[in-house]
C-alpha cells in the first residue's frame, strides 16, 4: 500500500493539536470570534493542510516546500497561543499543553523536513 498523507506521523500530530486548538478555543470571549480565535484555528488546520498538500505534489522538492509552509504556520500558531495566554484566555493549564503539543511537532516536522533534503 501506498503511503499517504494520513499515515505521516506528522500531519497525525498536526491534525490533533487542530483539534486540541478548536476544542480550547470555545470558551474565549465573543468579541474574539473573528480575531485571534479565527487566527488560531486558520494557522492550526494550516498545518495539517499543508503536510498534506505537499504529501501528493509528487516531489521532494515540493514535499519539502509545503513542509516548510506548516512550520511556519506552526511558529504563527505558538506565538498566538502566547499571546491568547497573556490575555487570560485560555483554562489553567491549557496554554503549556498547547505549547507542548507545538514544541512536539515541530520535531517531527524539522525531522521530515531534513529526511526529504537528503
């Protein structure tokens, strides 16, 4: 069987952590609904999209690419959940578990990132 996107441990950790940033996001205030809460869901479903586009471009090249495009969503999405943590956004506790969830992927991503330069 061919692998696929949804096979990649990446786009698997990438697709949690959206899922994680949805599920966090639903208690911020309204007035933030069309800013920061619509800003951290685009750059964590971004992430995920990303992997996966590149997953069927076909070339390292490309592969490599779209990979580079994740991390650098993944950088605007830490940066929004500090920033939401400074504002007293998020439950006790959430923020770190975000970060981790972040600082977990960009592992596997700078990994993968390396493996299709090679």
């Amino acid at each position: 069987m061919t692998e696929t996107f949804r096979n990649l441990i990446a786009w698997q950790k990438a697709r949690l952590l959206a899922g994680g940033i949805y599920r966090a996001t639903t208690g911020f205030p309204k007035e933030e609904q069309f800013g920061l809460v619509s800003q951290l869901r685009r750059a964590a479903v971004s992430i995920a999209s990303n992997i996966a586009e590149g997953k069927v471009r076909g070339t390292k090249r490309d592969f490599c690419h779209f990979l580079m495009q994740a991390r650098g969503s993944l950088y605007e999405l830490e940066t929004q959940i500090v920033l939401a943590n400074d504002l007293e956004y998020f439950e006790d506790g959430e923020a770190p578990q975000r970060l981790n969830a972040c600082d977990e992927l960009g592992r596997v991503l700078n990994g993968l990132i390396s493996s299709t330069r090679t």
